[in-house]
C-alpha cells in the first residue's frame, strides 16, 4: 500500500511542478493537467502549488509509515522485569 501511496503522491508532485513551469515559462503545455479543467480558469498557478504541496505531503507520510514496525508498540511499563 506505501508505493500505491508513493505513486500517487509523485505523480501529484510531478503534475503540481509541471503546472507551476508552465504557468511561469510556458513549457510543458502538454503535460499540465490543471490547465485542462475549466473551473480552474485563472486559478491555475494556484492550483498546481497546491497540487505540489499535497504530493509531496503524500510522499512524505507514504515514506513515515514505513518506517514503524508492525505490531502494537509496547510501552516500557508493560515489559516484564528481568529478575
């Protein structure tokens, strides 16, 4: 499920980078999906800002729950003491 999740949050960061380039440069005309959806007229830079934001959160959280080992943690008052 983390690369379903680092996927989807690189391919939101790539369309969010795309749109803030064409936005700003003109390049890219073809890749930017924002500009694409009509309710977004004259949002578009905007749009892709947040678009980048959100996919880099994504990436960033898909990356965080990989880290913590599975099963329930166990705190230090529930361990038994060695005698």
């Amino acid at each position: 499920m983390r690369k379903v999740f680092e996927a989807v949050g690189g391919f939101l960061l790539f369309q969010g980078v795309v749109g803030i380039a064409h936005e700003l440069i003109g390049w890219f005309r073809l890749m930017a999906v924002i500009r694409l959806l009509p309710f977004l007229d004259g949002y578009e830079l905007w749009a892709s800002i947040g678009l980048a934001v959100v996919g880099l959160v994504v990436v960033a959280v898909a990356e965080e729950s990989g880290k913590r080992p599975p099963g329930p943690l166990i705190s230090g008052a529930d361990r038994a003491r060695p005698e």
